[in-house]
C-alpha cells in the first residue's frame, strides 16, 4: 500500500494515487462535537427507516409517534447501562452514543417483531435512502459532489473517488464525528490497470479488467461502541454513517450507476471492519479502536 499523511502526489497520468489523512487536535476524543449536525443525521435515520419499513406493506405501518415510543423505552432500560454512575458527567459525544443506540435498538427490535419483513430488501432501500438524506443535509459535500459527478473519463473519475473518500473522512473529522482518519490505496500500476483494462489481440473478441481496492479508516468514532454493542447482541442494522456518505459520494463519482449500485461501467462495493490497531499476540486484549472500510470498485 502507498499511504502519505502529507499532501496528496500526483503520478504523470496526473492521476491521484496516494494517500491521505487528517487528524484532531488534543485528546482522542473529539473537542469540536457538531451536535446539531449529529442529531439531524440521527433523525433522518428515523426517517429512513419509516419509509423502507413501511415500504414493506406490513399489515400494521409504524408511525413516527409509534416509533417514538419505542426509543424512549429502550432509553429507559438501557440509561443507567451506558452512565452507571450517578456522579459520571457524560460528554455530548457519551450521549449521542447512547441516542444511537437506543434508536438503532428500536429499529431492530420492530424488525424482529415483523417477522414478515424480508431484510436484504428492507436493507437495500434503507441504505440507498440514508446515503441520500445524509449528503443531502451537508452542503458542502453537495457543492463537491456537483463537480466530481461532470466527467465521464474514467481516470479522472477515479481521482474524484479519491477525492470524494478524503472529503468524507474530512467532513466527518471537522463534524468532531471522528478524530482522525487515513485513505491508502494500492499503486499507481493498479490503478493504471483499472483505467486501460486489458483487450486481447484481433480476432480475441475479450478484455480483462481489474478491480480497483483502496481503504478509508475511521478512528474515534464517536458511534463506535453503539455500533460493537448492536453487533454483539447479534443485530443486523447498526449505524455507520461514514459508510453510507462515502457509499452515496462514490456513487456520484461514476454517473450511469444508479442507487442500486448494478447499473453503469462502475460497481462501488464497501465492507467495513473494525480493527486492533496495537498488535497484541493475546486475543482477551483486543480492543477495536479503527473502523476500516475497504473499497472495491469494480469495472462491468
């Protein structure tokens, strides 16, 4: 992998192909906390999962009171869970933490009460609609999206995914919804190769393309511990609200590609990984302290 904390290189395809990072200031915990900009992510959550829900045709809909009641009582039961300790003064990142949870909980637990709702396609419109209402709420992400969405050359919209994956970790860093993060992608020969994929001789009637992998890491997450406690507790719908603007961003990136993802000359596939990044030989000392969200781009 080539990774760079400085300023971006430019290769003599004037293709971007190294990495990037940012960083907080201070403790690890971020001091610039958006709490505006975080509950209105939250709420267009709620949002989102009404309308994918209800999309199901269940015999019963869930109405925003209806659902509102269920995350004040999950708040009830799981408070003193999250601050044990009635002198314990929780940071506004504590209490979003303990928002999230307790609304991603509710969503889960009407998902298993509905045991006629089929989750793949429930998930799949939940998160084409979530990825849209979270950048459509940022504005400055709009403004940026505007322009890396113009080219149809497929070099320069590969830098532009580059770009889209710095502008997401920056949005998020300047947010206080992380404290750092680093993109890393591979050299600038796989990227070559995926731009001029390769044609066999006359007469060979096929060409070989390549996938196209890079990284994008997520340290200090202030939804991380939500996202380990859903996970444990064997739920399926978690937040991740890094990988649903960086999915919606890359997206835009390759026009022809439709909120299916299955559409156009470019596939934007993301799985994240939570990651130990002090290496202990000991597996009782494992302590998940980056989010990794391994990109593959592939060509149709």
């Amino acid at each position: 992998m080539e990774e760079n904390r400085n300023k971006p290189k430019v290769d003599k395809l004037n293709r971007v192909v190294s990495g990037g990072s940012g960083t907080a200031s201070g403790d690890n915990i971020p001091s610039n906390f958006n709490q505006e900009l975080a509950n209105t992510l939250l709420h267009e959550c709620d949002l989102a999962f009404l309308k994918s829900f209800n999309a199901q045709q269940h015999r019963k809909p869930v109405t925003s009171k209806d659902l509102q009641n269920r995350v004040d009582d999950v708040r009830i039961l799981v408070r003193r869970s999250f601050f044990p300790s009635p002198n314990y003064q929780p940071t506004p990142q504590d209490e979003f933490n303990y928002e999230v949870y307790s609304h991603f909980k509710a969503f889960n637990d009407i998902l298993i009460e509905n045991d006629d709702t089929t989750f793949p396609r429930f998930y799949a419109e939940f998160e084409r609609d979530i990825g849209t209402r979270m950048v459509d709420k940022i504005p400055s992400i709009q403004s940026s999206l505007a322009v890396y969405s113009s080219s149809t050359d497929v070099g320069d919209q590969v830098q532009n995914a580059f770009k889209a994956a710095d502008m997401t970790g920056t949005i998020l860093l300047s947010n206080g919804l992380i404290n750092s993060w680093e993109r890393a992608v591979k050299s600038k020969e796989d990227i070559e190769d995926f731009i001029e994929p390769y044609t066999a001789p006359l007469g060979d009637n096929f060409s070989v393309t390549s996938d196209l992998q890079f990284t994008l890491a997520l340290m200090g997450d202030v939804t991380l511990n939500s996202q380990l406690l859903l996970q444990e507790l064997g739920y399926r719908l978690y937040p991740s609200f890094g990988r649903w603007i960086l999915q919606q961003s890359l997206i835009a990136c390759f026009p022809g590609i439709d909120n299916n993802n299955r559409k156009g000359g470019v596939m934007v596939n993301i799985d994240d990984y939570f990651m130990d990044t002090a290496y202990n030989s000991n597996p009782d000392l494992f302590q998940v302290r980056q989010i990794l969200m391994n990109v593959v781009l592939q060509r149709n």
